[in-house]
C-alpha cells in the first residue's frame, strides 16, 4: 500500500478502503447473507475483547480452534444490568464448582442467565481472578492496555464503558477453557496445559443478555510469555428453555431458577404491553 | 493484644444486623465469635476511592489457595493489600461462598424464604448509607464459616468450625470500610440456625 499517496484527501480514502478488502478473510464480522439465524460471528484475537446483546433463546458458541484459548466472561440481564452474573452464587446454589454441560450462570437476583447447553472443554474456572495491571506486570513485565500483554480488568472497562457501564461492574468473571483444580487442603493445581484444538461451549441464553469477555491468558498460566489462541465466537437464534428442558428440571434449585425467571419476563411483558414480547 | 494498643472502638453487633466502620491505616480490627459459629460476611472498600475493593479472586489466587488463615493478605481488585489477617484462633475462613440473598434462598431453600432476612439486604443498606449501591457488591468473605470443596468440585456450607470466644485479627494496609453482615441465615449451619452477636474491637498502638 506503500503506492497509494496519503498526502491528498482522495488518496488518503483510496488507502483507507483498500485495508478492509486486504484483512476481510481474517476479521470477518458481518454476517454472510444466507446464514439465517445467524446473530453474530466473531473471532477474537490475544489480548482483545467483544461484546453483544444477545436475545433470550439464542445460542452462543465460543470455539478454541487452536487449542490453547482463555476466556474470562461476564454476563448482565440486558434491560436492568444492576442485575449481574454472581459467581458465588452460581458455585453455592449448584453446590458444584466446576462449571460444563447442564451447569446454569446465575444472576445475583436468583435467576438464570445462561446455561451451558454442551461443553467439549477440558474445563473451567471459577475461583481464580481475571488479569490487571498487577498481574501482568509482574508476570511479563508490562499489563498496559496499549502493550503487549494487555489484561482482563482494562480490556473490560473500556468493552463496559461502551455499553454505559464502569469499573464498579467488573464483577469476578468465569474463567472458560482453563481448568483449575482444588486440593483437600484448599491450594490450587493448574490443569490448564493440555492443548484442547475444537473444543467449544453453548452457551444458551435464558433471559436478553449482555455478554462481555476478553481473552487473555488465565492468570495461573505458568508460562512467562503472553500466550492465548483465538477464540472463534458464533451467535444464532433459537428457542428458549421449555417446561420439560432437561437442565431446568435436572435439580430443585434449577427449577425455582428458571421460575425466578420468568416470573421476572411476565411482569416485564406486562409493562410493556407487547404480546409475546421476551 | 498483648502488644501495648489503645481501644478505638468497641462494638457489639446484634444478631442479624448490619455494620460498617472506617479502619485507618495501621489499626486492627478483631472479630469476636461470641456464642460460637456465627458467620460474619465482611466485604473492603478503599476509603479514598470506593472502586478499589476487596476482591475474592485476587486474594485467592496470590496465596494459591481458597481458605483465608493466619497470614493470609486481603486483596483489592486491582491487586494491592487492604488488610492481613495478623491472627485466627479459627483454623480456618471462607471467601468461595458469597452472602446469602433472599433471592439465592429461594433457590437453596424454597420459594417460602423470599421474605426472610439476608445478607445482601445488610450489605445493601451499608452501602446506600455510604454513597454505594448493588453495582458494589461484590463476592466477601464469610468469617467463621465453614465451605469445604470435595475432589468432584461438591462445594457447600457444612457444620462450623469456630467456638464461643474464638476470633479473628486483621491488620489495616491502607484506610478502609469495613461492611459487615452478621448473617441472618437460618437454613443452614452458617450460623448454627441461631444468629448471634459477635463484638467489634478496633485497636491501635499506643
């Protein structure tokens, strides 16, 4: 592109639009016509993160096409986003720790988020923090926002403050594709080493959500040099939880979850007059 | 407090209720378990910049382990001391489990307990008092409490470990609000399903 001559306000334009065509294969974010369904497709690279609305009943895939991605998620009801994944909460009431398939996100109103519809992961995280400044400054030496080692805390109040949202809403996150272990006397192993190509989650939406992650190493990563592999996002529509779903009627706590649930959607449909309206 | 120290403060807060405090740099605050397994949620807030709070993960994750003990550093969100736990005659304290919420009790224990008291409802009404709102809630820590997790991931509150007269000291490292809840819970053994009183003594050196 070094042909194309900046100095002019035509030529400038000209440089500008030719990068898209150049990069178009690699960052592809607008839907193909002809993928109906489709809601959003994402691929996220080191460092970075994404957000998006997502509508009660859709489906959202987050694949590890290299095998070595790591993934920390928030999630927040979209229309009141005082209301908010609480991790506490989602471990208690679940009285499991370790998050994968038939596993429920739980909002701190005793709601449900999303549920996880299938996992292929080798696992998740729940206890350990996502990266800031501290933590990477001190593992690769610079965690600034601009630099090479960008982390979780930054990433996420700069992707929240687009979304009206702040620092105090950088809740603890689930920590996606790196699993840590706890021993009998409450110390950590890492077992988030083994490269997992494929492997993906769905995650189903079960009320209107806003989902926020980033992808940067897992700050238990023993590894001195900044390494995570891209995540490949996909979003489509689909059907919410029926009164048969299998995970709302797998336990008693599942079941009040998604009732708190759509006790809260009935009323919200009731104020808005809208017939059908999730 | 063998050391020479001046009392500051010397609370006793009632079962169920809420309290919160301002501890200075340097001062300690011991939390007495009075009648013996009575949870105290307790959560952390710079007293110069509200954002910066107590921050489970990052505490759990710097001392590589989920219990907080004797020796054990309070951390906020963006890494940095608030408090050290200067001593325990508790073995052992939780920070996996949360505050108990009307809205999780429906949940654990049936639609029937939405209306009873809960943790979050104390913390709330502290933080309201003090320029805050639910955007700071934030995962705290359970004094006395007992939250075991099983090799399957099994994880829960379970029969207490804590006696009358047992407590816990902690050591200010910057100027903080101390939020607590005394819980409320009645089912479950977090409190021994009778919520008691449990005494607040800030001291500092002479």
């Amino acid at each position: 592109m070094n042909s194309i001559d900046t100095a002019t306000t035509h030529g400038a334009r000209d440089h500008a639009r030719a990068q898209a065509a150049a990069a178009a294969e690699r960052f592809s974010r607008s839907v193909p016509p002809g993928e109906p369904g489709v809601l959003w497709r994402e691929t996220v690279e080191a460092g970075n993160y994404a957000t998006r609305v997502l509508p009660r009943g859709a489906r959202l895939t987050l694949r590890d096409p290299d095998g070595d991605t790591s993934v920390q998620l928030l999630v927040f009801n979209h229309h009141q986003r005082a209301e908010r994944l609480n991790v506490p909460d989602t471990v208690k009431v679940q009285w499991q720790a370790y998050l994968g398939a038939g596993r429920l996100l739980l909002s701190d109103m005793g709601r449900v988020l999303m549920s996880f519809e299938a996992d292929s992961s080798a696992g998740h995280d729940t206890f350990s923090a996502m990266s800031n400044r501290f933590w990477n400054d001190a593992k690769y030496g610079d965690g600034a926002v601009h630099g090479f080692a960008p982390n979780a805390r930054d990433r996420f109040a700069v992707a929240l403050a687009k979304e009206g949202l702040g620092r105090r809403d950088i809740g603890p996150s689930v920590n996606l594709f790196k699993p840590v272990f706890v021993e009998a006397d409450g110390s950590f192993t890492w077992r988030g080493s083994t490269p997992q190509p494929g492997s993906e989650v769905v995650l189903r939406a079960d009320m209107d959500v806003l989902v926020a992650l980033t992808v940067t190493p897992h700050v238990l990563d023993p590894r001195t040099e900044y390494t995570v592999s891209p995540l490949e996002i996909t979003a489509v529509t689909g059907v919410p939880a029926g009164a048969d779903d299998p995970i709302r009627t797998a336990t008693p706590e599942a079941q009040r979850a998604f009732e708190n649930t759509e006790d809260w959607l009935l009323t919200r449909r009731g104020h808005a007059g809208e017939a059908g309206a999730r | 407090m063998s050391r020479s120290v001046r009392v500051v403060l010397d609370d006793t807060v009632e079962a169920r209720a809420p309290w919160s405090h301002v501890v200075l740099t340097g001062q300690s605050l011991r939390i007495v378990d009075l009648e013996g397994n009575q949870a105290v949620d307790f959560l952390l807030y710079s007293a110069h910049d509200s954002v910066e709070r107590y921050s489970a993960a990052d505490t759990m994750t710097a001392q590589g382990n989920v219990y907080l003990t004797t020796g054990s550093v309070l951390r906020s969100n963006e890494g940095n001391p608030m408090m050290t736990l200067t001593g325990s005659t508790v073995e052992r304290h939780d920070t996996v489990g949360g505050a108990c919420s009307r809205e999780s009790n429906s949940l654990r224990y049936g639609h029937h307990t939405n209306h009873q008291h809960a943790c979050v409802d104390n913390f709330l009404h502290e933080h309201v008092r003090r320029d805050m709102g639910k955007r700071d809630m934030v995962p705290n820590i359970n004094f006395f409490m007992n939250v075991p997790v099983e090799p399957d991931g099994s994880l829960g509150i379970v029969d207490g470990i804590s006696a009358p007269g047992l407590y816990v000291e902690l050591r200010a490292e910057m100027d903080v609000i101390v939020v607590v809840s005394n819980c409320p819970q009645i089912n479950n053994p977090c409190n021994g399903f009778a919520p008691s009183p449990v005494r607040m003594i800030v001291t500092e050196p002479a």
